[in-house]
C-alpha cells in the first residue's frame, strides 16, 4: 500500500512536471490521485474504478503531453471495447503509462496491445526486464521492443501529422487504452471537442449542404457532447462513436465544409434554463415536426411540434384538431407532395408494402396472439387507432382472429418492420371476400420527427435563415449561447 501511494505521489508530480500547471490545478489532479487511491484501497485493485478515476487529471495529461491548448475543452470518445487486442500505428509515437513521467517505450509504425492474465505478464516482464504491479495487465509489443504494464496506457502520436491510425482510419488527438471489469482492452481517443466535432458533423449532415445548415448541425453536434458527457462514464469515456452517440469518422472523415461550420460557430451550444438542450434531430420531418411526448415520453418545453412548410395553400392546417378530418385528409396530403422545407429529402414521401404472408411472418414472434401456447391466432388486419395533432400514427392494432395486439408510439416503427417515420397511413387491399391481401404503407420523412428536421434547416437555409434562426425554429424557446457574448452562463463540465 505505501508503495502505492509513492507512486501515485510520483505521478502526481510527474504530471505537474509534464504539464506546467498552476497551483489550483496541481491539487486537483493530486486529488484525482487520491481518489484512485482510495478506489484501490476499498476495491481492491479494480482497472475500471482506477481508470475512471484517472480521467480526472488524464485529460489534463493529455492536453498537456501533446501540447493541446489548457483552456481546450477535451473529450473521451470510445472507437472499440472488449477488445482481446488492439493494433495502432502512428509515423512516430511515444507511450506513457499511469506511473512513469518518461515514455516507457518510443518508435514508429505499428504498436499492437494485448490484454494478458498477471501470470503471463510476471513470466513475460522476467524475461523482458519489464515491471508488474499484479492485478490485470496490458502489454505492447512493437519493433521497438515488448513491455508489460498494469494500465492505462496512453500513444501521443508524433511527427508532423500527429494523427493516430486505428482499423484503416485516421484520428486526431492520443490513443488511451485501458483494461475493463473483463480483461478486455477499450481504446479511447482523446481529442479536443472541437476537433471532434470536426469528424463528426460530416457524418451526420452531407458536407455539400448549405453553410448555415451546417453551422446549425455543429451546434446541435456540440450541444449533443456536452449534454450527454456522461453517457458512458462507467466504461471510461464519454461518448461512443456510432449512432448510439453520434457518428464519428476521425480525420477520413472531414472536409473543408465542416471544419469551417465548426470554426464559425466555435463554443456555441444551445441551452434552456443555463443547461445544455437535448438536440435530438432527425433527417425529415415530412412537412410537421413532433412533439416528444408522442414519441418517447414525458415533457419537454422545447420539443414540441413545428411547422416544417413554406406558406403553401395545399398544406394541411396543423395542427390537426379533429380525429376524423385528420384520418380523411392526411393520405391526400402526403400523396399530394405539399411544398414542405425537407421535400429535398429522398425519404419526404416513401412506399411500403407488406402482402399477408409477408405480415404474418413478420408479427409471428411479435405478438403473443399469433404465437401462443393455447393455439395461434390467425392475422385479420393491421389498423391506425391513433394520430397526434401533428399527424403522425401513436397507436396501431393488429387485429388477430383471438383477439387484438396494440402497440404504440416509437415502437410502431421497429414493430412493423423498420419504417421510415411514424407518419403513415395504412392503404389495405381486400379480396372479394373482404380479407385483408396486402397492406400498403404510405408515408413521409425519416426519423423520429422530434427536434430539428435536417433536410428542414437545410431548406430554411436556402430560404435565407441564418443558422440561430434555424435552431430557434426547431427549437422553440432556447438561447444560442455565444462565448464571450455576455449571455446566460451554463454550467457544462467535461470532466466526470
Ligand atoms: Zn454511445
Ligand atoms: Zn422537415
């Protein structure tokens, strides 16, 4: 134990060395260190604790070690998690890892890290002079030589490019990787949030849209990071890179575009009462946006349901008030291609058809009644029992021959086989015996319908909104907060 402490001592003062830092500062990464301490202590050695508790002075590490500016904001981003082993390469790297203040190991080209049992790595660090500190280890093995380490590492590329290649792909920023509850390796990229939003604003809107669109789209993207920085805090980093987060490409994945709409609208993210907003959005409305609550659940001042059409007189009037003139007029107005923002969009209006067989098959293991123990029932029809003010289906009823199955909200979507949007009606077709033959779905938009519509504010932007009007369209009732402006403050941390 007090050879623990001296180490994290030592580290202490190794990161104090490392990255310059002021007094205040010092103490808090000591008291990161601490805390590790006291997880270790109470836990026994347990890799996922140390490791979180280690974020608290490792992003301040990192800005510091790859001479990212202090005042950066930085972000922990998860490209890959139980991971047996992870291959990195870089034209020059250095490797630290929680212990040392020199690199433990420098070269060029490939590094690959294993996850290893303490017992392989004791017998290995014998034979490769390396240092273990029991519990789980990870170990690098590169031209420049093997070492076995209990983790986390960190990679800060060097040279003139500094980016890191992981799986093919190219990222800003530093490669941490550490050992999880399992023994598996998760490799985390470290980068300032900004440059993340480079590699991420591409992903979610077409490079060639509009620049006010765009700049719409990186504020959403900034906003959607600092609300949701803890969304994966007990694995060790903040967001993940697919569409459980947002996409994030790296480097391969930027363009001038992007870049420029990050640039422009630097540090500006979108509150409601001093908090960052959840910036849902969605690619296309179809010509009226939703509110949450029809959607998901609960309430939200600034997800409500907005008009996504130019003052087009064939529109219909949302929102809609009565249930009967809405079930008659809604199937005109989406054949009718009225002149809505997103109608740019390839899903505005979309076909879906489902034959009998085709439905049965699909509901079979969806519906109790279709599949019980005391018998099945036989599929009779599928109807709309639902739709909110803005047109969208909150309710359908599978109609089986024991008996009628309801499912609602969201969930109609995966439930019917993955359609588009929840904005829909059903156009059956009927043998002369009156049973149901095929079910033709037809429908607009493609997404949730809540918050911005993409396709919407790209359509807005060519109308010539600039990108704070947008956002306050989609999202009624919120402040664009600037830095530096004098605005309301928001209490956004990055840290855990
Ligand atoms: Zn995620
Ligand atoms: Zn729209």
């Amino acid at each position: 134990m007090r050879r623990r402490v001296r180490n994290i001592l030592a580290a202490a003062v190794m990161i104090e060395l490392l990255s310059g830092a002021t007094r205040g500062r010092s103490a808090l990464y000591i008291f990161g260190f601490i805390v590790y301490a006291g997880a270790s202590c109470r836990w026994k050695i347990n890799m996922r604790m140390a490791a979180t508790a280690l974020t608290v002075a490792g992003m301040i590490l990192s800005a510091a070690a790859t001479g990212f500016s202090e005042s950066e904001r930085m972000v922990r981003i998860g490209l890959g998690k139980d991971l047996p082993s992870v291959t990195l390469s870089a034209s020059d790297w250095r490797l630290y890892d929680s212990i040392n203040q020199d690199p433990v190991l420098s070269g060029r080209g490939e590094i690959t890290f294993q996850a290893v049992t303490a017992t392989e790595a004791s017998a290995g660090a014998k034979a490769e002079g390396g240092i273990t500190t029991g519990g789980a280890i990870i170990k690098s093995i590169s031209a420049a030589g093997i070492c076995s380490r209990s983790g986390p590492f960190r990679l800060l590329p060097g040279g003139p490019n500094q980016v890191m290649i992981y799986a093919g792909k190219r990222y800003r920023g530093l490669a941490e990787l550490l050992l999880d509850g399992k023994g598996r390796l998760t490799l985390i990229n470290v980068l300032p949030l900004e440059q993340y939003l480079y590699g991420v604003i591409n992903c979610e809107m077409p490079a060639g849209w509009s620049s006010e669109a765009l700049k719409a789209q990186a504020v959403v993207a900034r906003t959607y990071a600092l609300k949701n920085l803890g969304k994966h805090q007990a694995e060790g980093f903040n967001l993940c890179n697919d569409v459980h987060c947002q996409v994030y490409g790296g480097l391969d994945r930027e363009h001038p575009n992007g870049i420029r709409a990050v640039r422009e609208t630097a540090g500006e993210i979108l509150t409601w009462s001093g908090q960052p907003i959840d910036s849902v959005f969605h690619a296309s409305c179809g010509g009226y946006t939703e509110d949450v609550a029809n959607v998901w659940a609960g309430e939200v001042p600034y997800l409500k349901a907005v008009s996504c059409s130019t003052d087009d007189p064939a529109s219909l009037h949302f929102p809609l008030n009565s249930l009967y003139r809405e079930f008659a007029l809604i199937g005109p107005w989406l054949s009718d291609r009225p002149q809505a923002l997103c109608r740019r969009s390839r899903a505005y209006r979309w076909h879906h058809m489902l034959t009998m067989p085709q439905a049965e098959r699909l509901l079979k293991d969806k519906v109790p009644l279709l599949s019980g123990r005391n018998g099945s029932g036989k599929l009779i029809d599928i109807r709309v029992t639902g739709r909110s003010s803005a047109g969208r289906v909150t309710a359908v009823e599978v109609v089986c021959s024991n008996g009628t199955y309801m499912i609602e909200r969201d969930r109609i979507r995966s439930f019917l086989g993955g359609l588009k949007s929840t904005l829909f009606v059903i156009r059956t077709s009927y043998d002369k015996e009156g049973r149901a033959r095929a079910f033709g779905f037809e429908g607009g938009g493609w997404g949730h319908g809540v918050g911005l519509c993409q396709a919407g504010a790209d359509g807005l932007a060519r109308a010539g909104w600039n990108y704070d009007a947008i956002l306050k369209h989609y999202y009624q009732g919120v402040s664009l907060v600037k830095p530096d402006a004098g605005g309301e403050e928001c209490s956004v941390s990055p840290r855990f």
